[in-house]
C-alpha cells in the first residue's frame, strides 16, 4: 500500500488518490480507524461495492474531518441497487441533489452517512476532483496548512471554503478549488507563505 501521512493528526491518504479503496484507513488517525470499522465490519461497503463503482469522498479520507462530519459516498450505478444495499443496515431518507444525482442519507454505527448516486463517472464529480485537490494541497503544504484548515473547519467551514479562504480564492470556494486542478507545484505553491 502506497499510502502518504499528513500532518492532518496522523491521517493517512492514498498516493494515487484512489477512493475506492478504504483499507488505508485501517493504519489512519483514530476516525480513520472508525470509518474503516463502520464500513467495513458493518459489511455495508462490500454491498455497495457489489452494487456498482463507488468511492469515499469524505473530508476523513484526509484527516480533515470534524465531530459533526459525516461519511460521503460517490456511487455510479442504478440508486434502486444502491437503496436495496442499505435496507439491512439503517432506515434513509432520500432526496434529488442539484446536481441530479440521488441521495439517500441514514447512519451507520455514530457515523452519519450520505450516497450520492450518480450517472457520471466518479472521477468527474466534483467531489472526487475537490477530495483529489485537498489532498494534493495537502501534501504540498504540510502540517501548519492542515492545522490552519481544521482550525476554520471547526468554525464550521466545510472543507473547500476554508482552503479557499486561507488560500484567498475568490467567488465561490468550490469552483474557485476546481480552477487549480491543473496548476503545477510550484503556481500552488506560490499561492500561500505559513
């Protein structure tokens, strides 16, 4: 497992920024380990998984995550399949999202828990990209960036706002995130001084 530690609290994400895959979380900081544990032991992300292409795309993925963070679920696939999965495990609730996808939310063990069941490929979905580029700035900015992230996070910022203020993107935070998508390490670099 080809796997990179943030300074995010011992977070652990993987290199490749495959979130299809959860067992790095298993070596994660202790809501990591958690995560891994709910989806996992549960059975429920096995099931998912059977039912069509589907990836964590939640700020815990990262070690970003606060107390009232919630696990966030990118599926590609049929929602009916998608519901059938979650029966035995909790009771949802289920809504249209703008974008068009299905969300069906409930709660696993203390964990909240949100699919979003798409048509289009996860790697295109904002959340994949955004989850990718968190990452990825991450790694390049370290520890006090991560720290800085989490402080406005516990402010009650969602992920992409509070980079996008610290990084002072203007307009709104999640398209201004997408826009250094193909920027190269040394334009995000230049971007913040700790």
């Amino acid at each position: 497992m080809h796997a990179l530690t943030t300074a995010a609290f011992a977070a652990v994400y993987p290199k490749d920024a495959n979130w299809r895959r959860i067992d790095y979380l298993a070596g994660g900081n202790a809501r990591q380990r958690s995560a891994f544990a709910a989806l996992s032991d549960s059975g429920l992300w096995s099931r998912l998984q059977a039912c069509g292409d589907c990836a964590l795309v939640s700020t815990v993925t990262i070690g970003l995550d606060v107390a009232s963070s919630d696990l966030d679920i990118l599926c590609h696939g049929d929602p009916a399949s998608f519901a059938a999965a979650l029966d035995p495990f909790f009771i949802y609730q289920s809504h249209r999202h703008p974008s068009g996808a299905t969300v069906l939310r409930g709660a696993l063990a203390h964990w909240p828990i949100e699919l979003f069941i798409t048509q289009t490929p996860l790697e295109q979905c904002h959340s994949w990209r955004h989850l990718a580029i968190m990452a990825r700035l991450l790694t390049l900015f370290g520890c006090r960036f991560s720290e800085q992230i989490t402080a406005l996070r516990r402010q009650g910022l969602k992920g992409e706002a509070a980079m996008a203020h610290t990084l002072a993107l203007d307009g709104d935070p999640y398209a201004a995130l997408l826009t250094l998508e193909h920027r190269t390490d040394a334009d995000l670099l230049a971007l913040w001084t700790p």
